[in-house]
C-alpha cells in the first residue's frame, strides 16, 4: 500500500507507524466522569468497514503526523493531510 505523504510524495507503508482512529477525541481528565471516560476511549473502539480517518506517523521519512482518508475494505485512499492542517 502507497502512502501519500504531503511532504516526501507516495511512500510504502511500510516507512510509517499507524497509529489509529483519526475522529476520536481524548477525554477531559478534569471531568467527574474521567475515569469511565478514559476507559472507554482507551478500550472499546470501532472496526470500521468502508471510509475511514487514520492517524500515520512517517517514521522513516520527514517524521511527520498524517492524517489518512482510507477506505478499509479496499485499502483506496482518498486523502492525506498533515495532522496540524487539519486540527486547526
């Protein structure tokens, strides 16, 4: 599978770590409930079939965080943005 890094061009996915779920979003640790927040954002994720958001780090090239549009069943990736354009 090719990785199209925004910065180093379509790389082997095997230059990157992946790193999971793109849409999630860490707790507050600050909330009453953090506890069973933390559990369940640690523990219990989803197994998408279809379109979905990842988080790769490019390990072995500009070591930079990248945020994959990848379809699951086919591996087709429509989209890679770096992780600090797309969380502003």
């Amino acid at each position: 599978m090719l990785i199209p890094c925004p910065y180093c061009g379509a790389r082997d996915a095997q230059e990157f770590s992946y790193r999971g779920d793109a849409t999630l979003t860490r707790p507050d640790p600050a909330a009453p409930d953090a506890a069973d927040t933390f559990h369940d954002y640690v523990y219990l994720r989803d197994n998408p079939a279809g379109p979905h958001r990842e988080l790769w780090y490019h390990l072995a090239g500009c070591r930079r965080w990248i945020e994959v549009a990848r379809d699951t069943r086919t591996h087709e990736i429509s989209g890679a943005f770096f992780v600090a354009e797309t969380r502003s």
